[in-house]
C-alpha cells in the first residue's frame, strides 16, 4: 500500500528576497541613526552658545559688509560655533540683506538664533548716544558737543585727526556708540557727508571751482552772512575777486554788506 508523501515547493528567491528585505531596513535604521546624530549636532551647535572673555567681546561690522565677510569676522571672533549653519540661518531668515552696521558689545554667551535677530534688530549691546550737531559747526565745535555727550572722549584728539576735514563733516543727528575711537566716529560723521556730496560732484565739475574752494566759500558764507540775499551778494564779490587774483578782504567786504541789508 502507497503512502502519498506531500512535497513542500520551495521558491528559490525566496532566501534572497528575505535577505534584501533585512539589508533595506538595515540601511534605514542607519540613515535614520545618521540624520539623528546629524540633527542632534545641528541643534546642539544652534542652541549651545560659544564661551566668550570675561570682558566680551568688541567687533566692527562696517558698512558695506557681506554675508561672508560678518560670519568670518564672528567664527574669528570665537562668537560663533559654524559658519555654514550661521550663514544657512541668516539667508533663510532674510537677516543676510538686513545686517545693521556699528560697534557690537557681546558681552556674554547667545546661540547662533539670538545672533542672528541681534544682527538683524541692531542690538549693539550698548545703549547708543544721541548727538546733534547744528548747522555751520565747525570741527571744533564738533569735539566740543561729542566731549559733553561721550565720557572719556579725548577731544584734543578729534581736532587733530579731522583737521583736513573742516567743513566735511555733516551737520546731522547722529546715534553714536560710547564704544567707538576718535577715528571710527571722525568715519561716521564723514561718511555722511560723502554721501551728501556724491549726487552733487557733476554740479562742481561744471561749476569750474573745486570742492575745497566751494567749501572754504559757504564756511564764510555761513559764518558772517545771515540771509540768502546777502550771501548770493558775497560770494559773487569774493568768486569775481578770486578769478581777477584779488586779495578777497572778507572784513572789509561783510561789514559794507550786512550794513546794507539790515
């Protein structure tokens, strides 16, 4: 009598279907295990600030800076802890066409977020000093307003490093940093005239006089003569005698003209 043996059909891809199936979920959970260690080092670098000085530290972002330019001056600085991650955060913010140029005080530990709004914001780190200077001040009336307005200023200083900028630095309110040196204030202040002056240049080439004697001009001008009249009058006297090589004789010419318009 037969027995029916019952035969068990084996799938030969079986074995190598099992094995790419464990090969995949092996290669997942390490991908997996990577993007966690990548992600936890991004968060740790982003939230964890850098040791900084006991005093802080004191850092320059001057006007025209790019992106590149700040992160370098920062990671250097030993403020920042990646450059690529700080950069990444300031473009997907926008902050990177938003920096606010002046003197920063980090004065203690801030993650790479908080730089980043600092930067953004103009969070100096220092309370800024507002200074006025009125129309017609000359340079030392310049160093004599920064002397009352910024302690420690040294305005002995200031008058001998502006001395070829008389009646280049620009009447305006300014927000002044007690952090800044005599020269990075004498830069400030300049800088505004040069940018005051830059639409006008092709008036002054045409005009046939140059900067300097025009400015020499409206510094007598706005010294001696009050009204606008009086100062059209002037100054067609004094240009007529400087083209004829006239001596100009300022004290004999205001006295005669403001008698006259009085």
């Amino acid at each position: 009598m037969k027995k029916n043996i019952d035969t068990i059909q084996i799938d030969p891809n079986h074995d190598q279907l099992e094995i790419k199936d464990r090969a995949g979920r092996q290669h997942l959970y390490v991908w997996l295990a990577s993007a966690t260690i990548i992600l936890l080092t991004v968060f740790v670098l982003v939230t964890s600030p850098q040791t900084l000085p006991p005093k802080g530290v004191q850092l320059e972002i001057k006007k025209g800076s790019s992106l590149p330019i700040v992160t370098d001056q920062l990671y250097s600085n030993k403020i920042i802890r990646s450059k690529a991650i700080f950069t990444t955060l300031m473009r997907l913010s926008g902050s990177d066409k938003h920096i606010k140029t002046g003197i920063y005080l980090f004065a203690y530990p801030r993650n790479m977020v908080r730089i980043v709004w600092q930067l953004r914001r103009g969070d100096y780190g220092v309370e800024m000093v507002k200074v006025t200077f009125p129309e017609g001040a000359t340079n030392n009336e310049f160093a004599l307003i920064l002397k009352k307005a910024l302690a420690n200023f040294n305005d002995k200083e200031f008058v001998i490093k502006a001395k070829d900028l008389e009646g280049q630095l620009f009447p305006e309110t300014y927000y002044i940093s007690p952090l800044a040196s005599t020269d990075q204030i004498i830069e400030q202040i300049h800088s505004v005239y040069l940018e005051k002056i830059q639409p006008l240049q092709t008036v002054i080439a045409e005009s046939g006089k140059s900067e300097n004697e025009i400015l020499t001009m409206a510094s007598l001008l706005e010294e001696e003569a009050k009204n606008y009249e009086a100062k059209k009058l002037i100054s067609g006297i004094l240009w007529r005698r400087i083209v004829s090589g006239m001596k100009l004789q300022v004290d004999a010419v205001f006295p005669y003209i403001m008698n006259k318009n009085t």
